[in-house]
C-alpha cells in the first residue's frame, strides 16, 4: 500500500497541526508557566530509512535520548516519538522544577514527565480537531531499555513511507531542544485523509 | 455507545467487571481523596474501599512520595491530558506482594499507571482516576536482560529494607552472562559489555567480510598508561575512550574492543589521509579529557587497504607496526604505516 496525501489533504493537515500545537503550546504555558515559542510542525512523508537514520543516531550517540509512545483511536494509530538533546537537561530540570539530582534515574523522570505533557497535549489537540479519542500506551525510553535496531528492523518489514507530522519544540530563555514525530501507520493514512476529506468538503 | 444508550442490565455487567477486572482503579478527587476504589485495589491492599473512602492518598499510603505524585497528577487536572509512570521510575506507586508469591521471583508488584482526566458535566477536570497495571514479569525479565546486557544503569527507587540486591540492575554487574537466556547470549558474546563495542571475534569477523569488498583504513588505539591507576578508574578511562570513538565513527565503520585498551576502529573506504586525521582528533580530543580530575593520552597506528587487497591480517599488522612504533616514539602519538 502505497501513502498518498493530496495538496488538499497536506494543506488540512498543516492547519489541524498549527492549531492543535496552538493549543498546546498555551497550555504548557499555563502549565510551566514559561513563554513557548510556538512550533510550525512540518508534515512529510518519510521512509523508514529515514527514521532508522534517527533512530539509530539516539541508540549510537550518548547524547541524544528518545521515548516512544503508541496511540490508537477510531482505526488510526500510530506513534509518537520524542528525541531529546542531552543538552537540555538541566533546563529542563528547571522547567519542570525538578529538585533531585541529574542522575540516570533524575533523567528518566524528567523524560517520562515532559514527554507526558508534551505528547499528550499534541495528541489531544490533533484528536479534538478530527474529533477522535485516542488511546495512548505506555511510554518506552529508546536507546535505554530496547535495542533500537532489533525494533526497527522489526518495523522495516512493515512499512516503508508513511505520514509525519514533525515538531520542534523550543521555549523562550531555556536551552531546550527537543523533536516530537508523530508517525502514523501506512493503513492508517487512508482512514485519516478520510477524515480530512470530510473536513475539507 | 454513548451511557445513555446503556441499558440497566448492560450498566451492571460493565460494573461486575470493573470490579473484577486485574487493573487496580482508583479514582482521586481534587484534594487528592480516594473516591472510589475497585476490587483489584481492595484484594491486593486489604483496604475495603470503606476504610479509604474519602480519606487523603497519601494518608492511607504513607510510602507513596506526595510531590513525586503530585508532579504526575497536577498536568492531569490542569491540562486535562494523561499522564504516564513506569516501572523504572518506581517500581510500584502502591507497595502490593507480587501476584505469584510462590514461584514469582520478585518480591513485591511492579507497576505501570496511567492517571487520565474524568471531566465533569461543566467540562473542567476536579477526579483523575489512576490505572495500575501490573508488569511484574516484564520487569523481572527486563532486569535480567539488562544484567547481562550492562548498559542499563538504573537505580530503582525502592525502600532499602525490601530490596533484594539481585533486583537493582547497576553498572557493576558488568561482563558475566551467568543466568542468562539464550537471546541474551548471543548478544553478549558480539557486544562488549563495558564499552558496547564489538568483542574481538565479532571485530574480526566483520572487518574479514568487509576487507572482501572494500577499501579503507585500519587505526589501532591503545591507552598510554593505565596500568598505575586501580581497576575502577581503568573502567572509566576505557569507557571514556570507547564513546569517543563512538562518536566519531561513522554507522558503517567497525569498531572494537580487542584487548583490555586495545582498540581497532576500521574506516571503510577512508584514505590514509582521513584515517590519521580521524586518529588525530580522537588522540587529542582525549588528551585534553580529564577522567576523574586526571589526564591520560593514547597512540594509534595507522594502516591502509588499498582497493583489491583483502589481506586483512596484513592490515592489522601494519597497523599495529605503526602503533608500537608511536609508543617508542614518545607515546600520545599517531603514525602511519609507510610501506
């Protein structure tokens, strides 16, 4: 099955995604109570190799770290992947008014904390917008826990383009630095074009 | 189906198994008050949901940590998103026996919990309900793994009393694969345990296969004085060098641990001129890294394949000329094989 997202389509995805991140970028405002410069999330199609290259790149390098989070809802699923610059930890730290310290575990806490809030409020936006409920698994560090090719290659076998909805999320005054990828499945595509189409009409 | 929909009859089956379902539920009011509880709750904890109605959390379970807690649950009210723990922050959130007492290995349940928003009718988040699932046989495989497997350094966070010191995986149980699975095996024996390097068969193997097909560079690295230093700070100046390697080698190139601080990094399709250049900037960027408060330097030999020679066992011994040749020179040092 091969992904095809029309001109329309692309175009409907952009404007869900600007106001989906719209709103989640004033929630994790009043929430973190810092000034997020709000993201233009990018939509591609990309091939797996791609995202091996990615992937790959947090499992090699020590200074990358990523989580990874699975979603369900309505036929479309997906998952959400967060990569972090190991840079950013002690702003994130403080954005998160973390007070322990930076060990192995202090990370891990301050991953499973941001990536909550970061992918929640993305996919609740996105979810609301087409209105769909989705579930969400639970989150798993890459590179950590998971030999990262073992699941790639896994992964290769099914699919090889499919639909990304790219984000880079930046905040005012803090070293952050960090991606979201929402990827969903190749089969999935077709039901969300569905859907968008049905907006579009 | 929307409740509404829900006949009497349906209502009270989703009841019934809700209340036998194995996933504790808990559902928590603004002031973190236990409002309602099911039976997975009430049979692990021996608390009948009487006893702990509108009672605070944090009373009943003293050992759950309040702001570690709240950090979770407060972006759940506020932003009506959910939340997530596992495992590998803390082992549990409520301290229960393990679901196997008997033949289970681990002394108390593992748990993985969702808190997710329970809007009310005027559209604001004032109950979160908590999800507990019990994973206690993937954490119990997961630690056995990553015993073998090292890399993972994990410090649980578990009260000292109960914690059987075989369930805290650490940096310490390094290299034996004693109690281990198959899996786990093969994957040990490619892999070095220390430096997540390849191990000298593995090495060997690859660079066979690949001076079949290719050209490139072969670059021996060998520490320059590790021998006045304990066994602690060896690990650290190995493991040190071994992720600067990693990081300046490229996917394809093959890398390995051969002995001790012995290392062979094979650049495919690389000059001479590129290899020395790659040697450089790993020899001085490590000079100038201080492991614990100390500076150490290493020398590299360099050795070149050229295109349509597979002696590979020719190359290493070039290459290692040049190495012992750097290490009579004064040592902190790269040279290159000249034939």
């Amino acid at each position: 099955m091969s992904v095809q997202v029309t001109e329309d389509q692309r175009d409907c995805y952009q404007e869900i995604s600007n106001v989906a991140m719209g709103q989640a970028a004033d929630k994790l405002a009043r929430l973190l109570d810092v000034y997020v410069i709000l993201p233009i999330p990018k939509i591609n199609i990309i091939s797996a190799s791609d995202l091996h290259m990615a992937l790959a790149g947090a499992n090699t390098s020590d200074n990358v770290s990523a989580v990874c989070q699975g979603f369900i809802g309505s036929g479309i699923a997906g998952e959400a992947l967060l990569i972090f610059n190991d840079a950013s930890f002690t702003d994130l730290a403080k954005l998160m008014k973390y007070e322990g310290s930076l060990d192995y575990h202090g990370e891990l806490e301050l991953l499973m904390d941001v990536s909550s809030v970061l992918i929640g409020a993305c996919l609740q936006g996105i979810g609301e917008q087409l209105e769909l409920h989705f579930n969400q698994g639970h989150p798993v560090v890459l590179g950590q826990h998971c030999q990262i090719d073992d699941l790639v290659k896994a992964g290769n076998h099914q699919w090889s383009k499919t639909l990304a909805i790219e984000i880079h999320y930046e905040i005012e005054n803090l070293n952050i630095d960090c991606d979201l990828l929402l990827l969903f499945t190749e089969d999935s595509v077709a039901k969300l074009n569905e859907q968008v189409d049905y907006l579009l009409d | 189906m929307s409740k509404s929909g829900l006949e009497f009859t349906e209502m009270h089956w989703l009841m019934d198994v809700l209340q036998n379902i194995d996933i504790g539920l808990v559902i928590l009011d603004r002031d973190y008050k236990i409002q309602l509880w099911n039976g997975f709750m009430e049979n692990h904890s021996g608390l009948r949901p009487d006893q702990v109605h509108d009672k605070p959390l944090f009373d009943s379970f003293s050992n759950i940590p309040a702001d570690w807690f709240k950090q979770k649950a407060e972006p759940v009210f506020e932003l009506k998103t959910r939340t997530f723990t596992i495992w590998e922050q803390r082992p549990y959130l409520f301290k229960f026996k393990n679901y196997r007492p008997i033949t289970g290995r681990a002394e108390h349940m593992y748990q993985n919990t969702s808190i997710i928003p329970l809007e009310s009718i005027d559209g604001s988040v004032k109950h979160i309900c908590v999800i507990i699932y019990d994973v206690t046989d993937i954490a119990v495989k997961q630690q056995d793994l990553a015993k073998v497997n090292s890399s993972v350094a994990i410090s649980l966070d578990t009260p000292s009393e109960d914690t059987p010191s075989e369930d805290t995986p650490s940096e310490d149980t390094l290299s034996e694969n004693t109690d281990s699975t198959d899996d786990v095996t093969n994957l040990a024996s490619t892999t070095d345990a220390l430096t997540k390097l390849m191990t000298t068969d593995q090495w060997q193997k690859n660079l066979a296969e690949e001076c079949n097909h290719s050209s490139g560079s072969l670059i021996l690295i060998e520490i320059d004085q590790p021998e006045d230093t304990d066994v602690d700070q060896q690990d650290d100046i190995i493991s040190k060098l071994a992720l600067l390697l990693r990081r300046a080698s490229r996917q394809l190139d093959i890398v390995g641990r051969l002995q001790h601080n012995h290392f062979a990094i094979f650049l495919v399709d690389a000059q001479a001129k590129t290899a020395v250049n790659f040697a450089e900037r790993v020899r001085s960027k490590f000079a100038e890294t201080a492991i614990n408060g100390d500076l150490f330097t290493v020398s590299a030999g360099v050795a070149e394949l050229k295109q349509g020679n597979n002696d590979h066992l020719g190359l290493y011994s070039n290459a290692e000329k040049a190495l012992r040749h750097a290490q009579g020179n004064g040592k902190n040092k790269t040279t290159l094989y000249q034939t």
